[in-house]
C-alpha cells in the first residue's frame, strides 16, 4: 500500500499554526506519510506549499463573509481540485467555519473518495446552536479540542474525536529580560503589550479605541512603557497606521518572532479577544480584552445567536472574568482604561491573578498526551479504517 496522503487546509494564521503542528506530528507519527494543502507561512516551513492564496479569506462575522463570497467559494473550489489532484485520503479542514463549510462541500463535489475531517469544531456552546447540524451533514468526522464539544454534535450522527486543544501545549517560553534590553526598557518598568488581532477587521475596528486607551495611560502612568507584537497579516499596515499617530509615539513594535519574548517581559495586555488572550492566559499575563464586530453582526449575534456568558475561553472554563472583557460599544478607552489602570496600580493583584490564569488554562489541557499528536493519531486511524 502506498503512504497516507493527507491535504491540510488552513485559512487564517491561527488556522496555519494548527495545520503546522498537525504536520510535525503526523510526520512523527508516521514518517512515510505524503503532505499537501493550503495555508500560510507555518505549514509552508513544515513543507506544505499553498495551493491556493488564502490572503483576504481572514475575516470574522456574517456581513463581512458576504462581501467576499465570491472570494470564498472560488477558493473552496481550488482547494477541492488541489485535493484530488493530490489524491488524497483525507481533507483536514481547520476552523475557519464559513470557508471550511464550502471546501467540505466542494470536496464532496469534486473528490468524494477523500474523508472529510473539520479540526476544530464551531464554537456551538457559545453562538449559533444550528451549525452543528450543518457541520455534521459536510463532515465525515470531528476533531474536538473542548472536552464539553461531543455531546452537542453527535447527536446529528458526527462521529467526534476529544483530541485537546493545541494551543495549550506549544512552547510559549520566552526571554523577557532579553526582550527589555534590546528595546531599552527598564527592568523594573512596568510593560503593557497592545495586541491588536491578526485579522485587518480587528485591527481597523480596535485601533482608534487602543490608541486613545494608550494615550490615556501614558499621561496618567508615565513611566508605564507599551509594546506591539504584530501578526504578520496585519504588520505592514498596523506599522503605518501606528507611525502615522502621534499619540503612539512612543510604542515600540515588534514582528511576530519577538511575540513569545515580548509575552515573557510583560506585566499586563491590551488585546483582541482570541487565541493571544489563551496565550497570554498560559504565560499568567493579565490581561484586558476588546472586541468589535461590524454593527448588523453585532445586532444579530446579541439578538439571536449569542448563547455564552464570556467570549474568552479561559473565562468560559473558570466560570468567571479573570480576563476583563470589553466588547463592542464598551470596546473603548472610556471602559477600557480603568481595568488597565487597576493592573498597572496593584503588583500584588497582577501576581495572585497571574497564577490563577496559568492554573485555568493547565486544567483546560487535562490530561492525555499532545493534542497535536492525538489528532494526528485520529487522521491516520481514519484513513487505516476506510481502507481495511
């Protein structure tokens, strides 16, 4: 028999992270195993060249997803025929809902031999209860990273697999001290990150209210220096938009290989809600976060699809706000200031809530392994059970 080929499918770089981990360990799991897909400069350093352009498919809420339909399907279209072309076995589509959606249902069309695998279930616990079903009638099979995902999707007959979240198992470690003195910045100065997202929605919608919030701490705690890791999505026009604000003089940015660094060096954050706040979270940096959807996505979600207390998965598992959530119209500095001042003010609060984050997130992970190499364990399980 010939090796496994598996096409990983990724449309976003929290989605090319994921895709990447998933290749070293399906590599380590099986060493003959035959790779391809689409993603971005993580699966490409793993040897997965893209076959198709994933730039522009970013995007978050329903509005948004329509002015780029078009987009969308076309490159469903391509990953379809990519994935028979390669012949594959299986399609290892990762979150990304609407986009995975539509591939799942062109891999269908076009390559109807290849199991369909989704890696990363939609967050059905929190919004939009209906896309269980839909999921379950594109998909062959789920790989969950939530321990509380299987009963909500098996029900509609989608065989699900607990694999753990990945995101809780990479080597966040970093160099803090390192990261200060190529940055001159103090040792005993208190840090504050700005994160703005990775996805160009994030950055346009946050940015105005991040740089007055920034601008407000600085007059009133000057000795309080910031710093921007930058998603490589969104570096080029963030550096721009940030030169161009005099209120952000005095922020330092930095590319995303200072990320991890930056992490260990910091005291508190400012971030978009999402996979950096559950990184933030396991690092024990306490941390405020925002979030804005466009205003007929916010309309709709608050009315209809919004099921979730919290949108931070950390506070999700703790059953509390150990991050400070601030969405859409309290996503600004007048709101967002204060939970940022309380932080800098109170050493002692930031260290006790610095251990209750890391202790969230190391139940989140459990127990069982890598999730990495549990769900490269399901993907090759799969494609020896469909060909016996």
């Amino acid at each position: 028999m010939r090796p496994p080929r598996v096409f990983l499918v990724a449309a976003e770089p929290s989605g090319d992270l994921l895709g990447a981990d998933l290749a070293r360990a399906l590599k380590a799991a099986d060493p003959d195993v035959e790779l391809a897909g689409l993603g971005g400069p993580a699966m490409a350093a793993e040897g997965i060249d893209s076959a198709a352009d994933i730039s522009g498919l970013s995007v978050l809420g329903l509005f948004d997803g329509l002015r780029i339909l078009k987009l969308v399907n076309q490159r469903a279209e391509e990953t379809a025929l990519a994935a028979r072309e390669f012949g594959a076995d299986a399609v290892v589509l990762i979150d990304s809902w609407g986009f995975m959606l539509r591939a799942a249902w062109k891999t269908r069309e076009h390559h109807p031999g290849a199991l369909r695998i989704k890696y990363v279930g939609p967050q059905v616990f929190a919004t939009r209860p209906k896309r269980a079903k839909a999921l379950a009638e594109a998909v062959d099979h789920l790989l969950a990273i939530h321990p509380f995902d299987p009963p909500y999707f098996e029900p509609y007959g989608l065989d699900v697999t607990f694999v753990g979240n990945p995101a809780l198992e990479r080597d966040l470690s970093g160099d803090g001290p390192a990261f200060r003195a190529r940055h001159g910045m103090e040792a005993g100065a208190t840090l504050a990150l700005v994160l703005f997202g990775s996805r160009r929605s994030e950055l346009t919608r946050l940015f105005p209210h991040f740089a007055d919030t920034v601008a407000r701490l600085s007059k009133a705690r000057p000795g309080v220096r910031f710093a921007a890791p930058l998603a490589p999505a969104i570096a080029e026009e963030a550096r721009a938009m940030i030169a161009a604000d005099p209120r952000l003089s005095a922020l330092v940015t930095v590319d995303g290989d200072e990320r991890l660094d930056a992490f260990a060096a910091a005291d508190l954050a400012l971030a978009c809600s999402g996979t950096a706040t559950l990184e933030l979270a396991r690092v024990g940096v306490p941390t405020v976060a925002a979030y804005r959807l466009g205003w007929m996505s916010w309309a709709l979600a608050r009315a209809v699809l919004m099921k979730s207390r919290y949108i931070s998965l950390a506070n999700i598992a703790a059953g509390e706000e150990l991050i400070t959530e601030r969405v859409q119209t309290r996503a600004n500095a007048a709101n967002l200031v204060p939970p940022m001042l309380d932080l800098i003010d109170d050493p002692a609060g930031r260290a006790a809530l610095s251990e209750r984050l890391r202790a969230v997130t190391r139940e989140m992970a459990g127990e069982g392994g890598s999730p990495s190499a549990n769900a490269a364990e399901a993907v090759l399980r799969l494609i020896r059970q469909k060909a016996s």
